[in-house]
C-alpha cells in the first residue's frame, strides 16, 4: 500500500514537473510568515499586543474578502496573468506594511496597510490546486490520483504553516521580526512570478472552457458547495479557537515560549497525516471520510479542554493534529467535484477563504475568551465548533466528476493540440449533478 501510495505521488510529480512542487510551496510560505508574524512585528514595534491583534485581523479580513475576487479573475483571465500581476503587487504592499510598522504608524494607518497586504495575496495554493487537479485528470488520471494532488497540497500548506512563524521567530531572536517580513516580500515577488510563468499554467488555461462574463450566464452551484463551505468556516473557528488556546495556557504554565513548537508538533502532525490519505481506498467515499475526519476532531480536541500540562499539551495536541489534515483535504475534494469547471478557481479559492474567515474571527473572540475565562474555554469553543462541523458534514453529498474538464482533450482541437493524450472517461463522468439549487 505504501508503495502504490509513493507512486502515486511520483506519478502527479512526474506529471506537473518537479519545478512546480517547490515554487508553489516556497510562493505560498510568505502567506503563512505575514500572518502569523503579523501579531510579533506589530507588538514588539507599537508595544501594544491589542494593535498587533487588530492589524493582524485586518490582515486576514483583507484576504477573505478578496480571495474569491482572485479566484474567479483567473477562471476569466487564466491564472499567469492574474498571479504575476498580485505577486508583484504583494510584494510592494508587504514591503509598505513593514514600513509602516517598523516606523510605527497610528493604529488606522496600520489596519488600512494590513488590509491590502492581505488583499493582493496571490493565493496560490488553491491556485495549485484548480491548476493541477484538471490536468492530473486530462491526462488520463483518476479520483484516487485527484486525491492524491489534494493530499499534497494540503501537506505543502501544513508545512508552510510550520515553517513560516518559525522563521519570523528566527528574524526575531536575530534582531526584528521585520527582517522576515522583507524575506516574504521578496519570496512572494520571485517564485510567486515563478508559479505565474511555469508552463503547467499556459496548460490549465488550454484545457479550462470559457467563462461567461455576465452573472447571469455564469453556471450555478449545487447545494453541496454551500455545505462544505459551511464546513469549512467551523473548521476555521475550531482551529482558530485552539491557537487562543495554545497561546493562553503556556502562558498560564509560564512557558509561553514553547506556543510556537506546541504548533510546530500538530502541523507536522497533520503533515503526515495528509500524506498518508493518498492511501485510502476509493471505496471510503469523500462524505464518509468528512464524517469520521469531523467526529474524530470533535473527540479529540476534548482532551485539551482538560489539559492542565505542558506535557499533556504536547501529546493532546499531536493526537489532534492527526485529524486535521484529513478535514482540510477531503473538504477541498469535495469542492472539485462539485464546483463547475468554469469557476473552479473562485470555487477552490472561496472554499480557503471559509476557512481563513472562520479561523481569523475566531482568533481575535478567543483571545477575550482566553484572557478572561482561562485556556479552557477557548478550547471549549473549538469543541462547539467541532461539533458543529460534524452536523454540517452529515448534510455532505458527493458530486460525481464533469464538465468539460474531464472530456478527452482530442475532443476540443481548438484548446489542446490534436495529440494530446485523452483523458479517462468512465460511467461515472455522465452521472447527474447533485440536485441542489444553483446559485
């Protein structure tokens, strides 16, 4: 099984080339860097963690809000464009953020940069995702090799989400936070412009079928994107509400130094986990995965409601680590079934943002609840949350594959050329949509 599971990860490597695997991580590892160094940069230079807060949930709001925009830019325009021209835009306004931090700007003037740093990310890992999964499957592969991409995405965002804060923590024990912030700018502008131009891009937008521009015209969406969306911003509150968490009882322990390694032991965690659910038969369809991965958060975050240790705290949260991976993976494949193959970016990008959104609110609610009712409580929230998203995931419907995307390419003379190789065409394919009511 291990085995079958590394080939299949060869097989999308092989196919997408090895280039893009590392500009697409190293271009999404800013998005984590600002984020979560946000909170550090803006403290230690205002000396105020409530104007570090503020401008950080700007920061957020501002890449929730125009996330979507993104996405459904690069359905319309193809994504070369639209990723090269955000990642040089990002670049500059990561560089005024830091300006204006660094010369300590009010706190408006603070929020309006965070807003637009936040804004002009080039969100490339849903990017990745819409790019890689169509022409995983035009070029012959199956659901199993779908997943497969999904898993993979999911591991470089969990890994980004590792590394990042621990290399604004580097920038700032070497001397100031700032110092990583110019690193991000400067990875944003190079493999951002590297992921823009990598030939894979010229390919998606050969095999992508034209996007109406009039609303109207554009092809709606079935129920099950609602719900997953849905999902998606429990998820977010659920995650949110355990970094509160994290961050508030280490403090309590007196150890606030070991929050960031306590994140560090669930991403890597969840990293494993997320590649290890290439693995999973076909038969273990995506609604009953989202189920057990759901129950199993709301199970295993109760645990750390109870933690009173810096042990405990450690093993609770690589216990709870496991699942999350699993939750994140399944609730974007659900998104590519359903999401038609026009508006597969905004749709991949809408379902990020749920998630970013959910988790970003939470942060700031939280981080009140855990100052004024202690750890637990904000690990009590994520438990709500969690269970939340477990009665969301029991509405969950599965979408069978189609659009255009999955027809063979030779049928489409004027996107691809005439001897591309034809895509895998089964019974499925032709099976009706979910009966939801479009959009």
């Amino acid at each position: 099984m291990a085995e079958n599971t590394w080939d299949a990860y060869r097989t999308v490597i092989r196919m997408t080339g090895a280039a893009l695997p590392v500009v697409s991580f190293l271009g999404r590892l800013p998005v984590a860097m600002i984020q979560f160094g946000s909170v550090l940069l803006v403290t230690e230079t205002s000396g105020s963690l409530a104007t570090g807060g503020i401008v950080a949930c700007a920061l957020a709001l501002g890449q929730v809000t125009a996330g979507p925009f993104v996405g459904r830019l690069a359905d319309r325009r193809g994504q070369r464009a639209v990723v090269l021209a955000f990642s040089l835009v990002n670049a500059v306004a990561i560089a005024a953020y830091t300006l204006g931090a660094v010369a300590d700007l009010p706190t408006p003037a603070l929020a309006a940069l965070g807003v637009l740093a936040g804004a002009t990310i080039p969100g490339i890992g849903p990017l990745a995702r819409a790019r890689v999964v169509p022409l995983v499957r035009a070029q012959g592969g199956d659901d199993r090799l779908a997943g497969t991409v999904l898993s993979l995405e999911s591991t470089m965002d969990e890994l980004s989400f590792v590394l990042g804060p621990a290399l604004v923590g580097l920038a700032a024990v070497a001397g100031n936070p700032a110092y990583a912030f110019g690193a991000a700018a400067l990875l944003v502008a190079v493999c951002g412009t590297g992921f823009a131009l990598h030939p894979t891009g010229r390919k998606a937008r050969a095999l992508a079928p034209s996007t109406p521009r009039a609303r109207g015209q554009r092809p709606g969406l079935p129920r099950s994107v609602y719900v997953v969306r849905t999902g998606l911003v429990f998820l977010g509150v659920l995650l949110g509400a355990c970094g509160a968490g994290i961050t508030a009882l280490t403090e309590e322990l007196g150890q606030p130094g070991q929050a960031g390694l306590v994140y560090a032991a669930m991403g890597v965690m969840s990293a494993v986990t997320g590649l290890s659910m290439a693995a999973l038969p076909e038969r273990f369809g995506l609604p009953a995965r989202w189920r057990v991965a759901t129950a199993a958060a709301a199970l295993l975050v109760l645990p750390l409601v109870w933690t009173d240790s810096l042990p405990g705290l450690y093993v609770a949260v690589t216990l709870f680590g496991a699942i999350f991976a699993p939750n994140l993976i399944t609730g974007f494949a659900l998104t590519e079934r359903a999401v038609p193959p026009q508006r597969l970016a905004e749709g991949m990008t809408f379902a990020s943002s749920a998630f970013v959104g959910g988790q970003a609110v939470t942060l700031a609610a939280a981080g009140r609840l855990a100052e004024s009712r202690g750890a637990a409580a904000a690990f009590a929230l994520g438990a709500a949350a969690a269970c939340a998203a477990f009665v969301v995931a029991l509405q969950a419907r599965d979408t069978k594959p189609h659009g255009p995307l999955r027809e063979p390419l030779g049928e489409r003379p004027h996107d691809a050329p005439h001897d591309a190789p034809r895509a895998a065409v089964t019974p499925d394919a032709a099976a009706p949509r979910d009966s939801g009511r479009p959009a």
